[in-house]
C-alpha cells in the first residue's frame, strides 16, 4: 500500500513562534537524522531534545527565545519522528546513539543541553556515560520517578527481554503494513488535545502543518506506527533515580505539579533526597507536562540564568 502525497500547505501562525533558520542532515549509523537550528550560525551551540512522539518543530516558541540571547540553539528529530528516518527496530539506546552523533556533527566540546520528558532522560543517560561531553543539564519533566519497584532477579531479566523483544517484533512484523489514521488539521490537533489537554486549539493546529505532511487523503503525523516507548528488556525510571546522585553535570530539574497522560507524575520532593550536590529542582505550580510551552519566557529566562 502506497500513501500518495500533495504539497504541503504553508505553516499556519502563532504568537512568538519562528521557524528555524538553518536545516542540516546528520548520518547516524545508516539512518539519516534531520537537523534544524534557530540563532546566528557562530554563536556557542545549545541543544533541544524533544520528549516521545514529539519533534523538534515543538520548540518552534521557545527555541527563538535563547536564540535572541546569543546562542546557537540546534535540535533535531528523533529516529522514526518528524522528517528523519524510519528505522527497522527502535531502541532507547539507539536514541541515545543518535543524540551523541548530532553532538559529535557540530562540537567536540562540552555543550549545554536542555531536553524534555523522554529527551530528559535519554540525555541523563548521556550525562552518566560521557560526562565530559556536556558542560550543563536541564531537564524539563524528565527526571526519574521514585515510585517503588521490586528486585528483578537475573532470571526473570531474561525472562522480561526474551518477551520484550517477542513482542517488539510481532508489533514490528504488523506495524510494516499500517498507516497513521489521515484527517484535517483540526482533527488531528483534536487527537493531539487528549494527551494535551492544557495546550491551546491555536498551537496544536499550527503543530499539525509543521509535524505532519499533507497526503491526498488527509493530514498524517509524520511519526512512524512502529514506534514504541522504551526498548528491549527491563527498565525502570527508579532504576534511574539510583545512579543520579552520581552525576557529575550540573543540573537544573523543573517538575510539572498537574499530571497529564504523556507526563512521568515524579514526585519532586521525593526526588530531592536523591540529586547529584549542587543540583536544582524547580516545581511549576498548576502547570502540566509542557512547561516549556505554557510558560515559555519564564523556563528561558532561567534556563538563560543557569547557564550564566
């Protein structure tokens, strides 16, 4: 089956959002991830990583308000998400992978990153495996929840990824056949809003004409069916929260305080006893999942702070 495609319709408008300035393909392992950048070409390098079935046209508001402060800030999609590649099979370390590749394309110097929900821990992994790629670490309603999980013994870890990875498979062998459900702008924002619900009807149209492509049909999310959250085998966010006391990156942690569907309900005051030194924890009161979109100025100017 053959998805036929028509020309893109132009972006919709919205408040305060820019388009980025410069777009740029990185070669990560075989798979092509698309690059894009707001602010001047010359300026010291910020990174932007997006949270699970996002891209980084979602940072289309934020992203332009510490480019104006002099920063070069660049993000990307993730495999199988917006304009990169599908790939065969996903992998969380596999992200992890793309991210250093893209961080590798542009400097070998430690660099600031600012990262989202999944992005947020993804780029927590980075942080404790190649510390000395990154110089500072915000982490937007990403960080590892501390609800409590029980010891998984050697046997059953084996016993979890041989059916983790049976079922990858058989979700991956089905996926290979489908095609996203097409619809208007409206009702693809519609769809969006239930995972959303705080967003605005305005922002979730104008996501829609940047992060999904226009076919003869109706409009479809450029976002592969074959993807899934996580990867093969066991984990846990609180597996996570054992070794982040260890890491050697300053961190900046902001916490929503309203549970929304794509959010990680981490509880903040129960994270505080396990920060590495130094760091801080910053909850958004009546706030959900997308900080950075409901409060935009606000998380830059601190962001914009904590990085001095």
């Amino acid at each position: 089956m053959t998805v036929a495609q028509v020309s893109e319709s132009p972006f919709l408008s919205y408040p305060g959002a820019r388009r980025p300035a410069r777009h740029r393909w990185v070669d990560s392992y075989g798979i092509n991830i698309a690059v894009c950048e707001w602010g001047p070409a010359d300026g010291p390098p910020l990174f932007l990583v997006h949270g699970g079935s996002d891209f980084a046209g979602t940072f289309d508001v934020f992203a332009p308000l510490l480019a104006e402060a002099g920063w070069r800030v660049i993000s990307w999609d993730h495999r199988g998400h917006g304009d990169s590649d599908y790939a065969p099979l996903y992998s969380w370390d596999a992200d992890v992978r793309d991210a250093l590749s893209v961080l590798d394309s542009t400097t070998p110097d430690p660099v600031p990153v600012v990262a989202h929900s999944k992005g947020g821990g993804m780029m927590i992994q980075l942080a404790e495996a190649l510390p000395m790629r990154m110089s500072r670490l915000v982490v937007i309603d990403g960080l590892p929840s501390m609800d409590p999980h029980p010891d998984v013994s050697d046997h059953e870890q084996r016993r979890f990824s041989r059916e983790n990875l049976a079922a990858w498979l058989d979700h991956r062998r089905s996926a290979g056949s489908t095609f996203r459900k097409p619809g208007t702008v409206e009702e693809l924002a519609k769809r969006r809003k239930r995972m959303n619900p705080r967003l605005p009807d305005e922002w979730l149209q104008y996501l829609v004409t940047i992060g999904a492509r226009r076919d003869a049909d109706g409009w479809r999310w450029k976002l592969d069916p074959a993807i899934r959250f996580g990867g093969f085998g066991p984990w846990r966010p609180a597996w996570s929260v054992e070794t982040l006391k260890t890491l050697r990156v300053p961190l900046l942690g902001l916490t929503a305080t309203v549970e929304e569907e794509m959010g990680w309900g981490t509880n903040h005051k129960s994270l505080i006893p396990n920060l590495p030194p130094g760091a801080q924890l910053v909850p958004f009161e009546n706030t959900g999942h997308f900080i950075h979109i409901e409060h935009p100025e606000r998380v830059a100017k601190m962001i914009l702070e904590f990085l001095g």
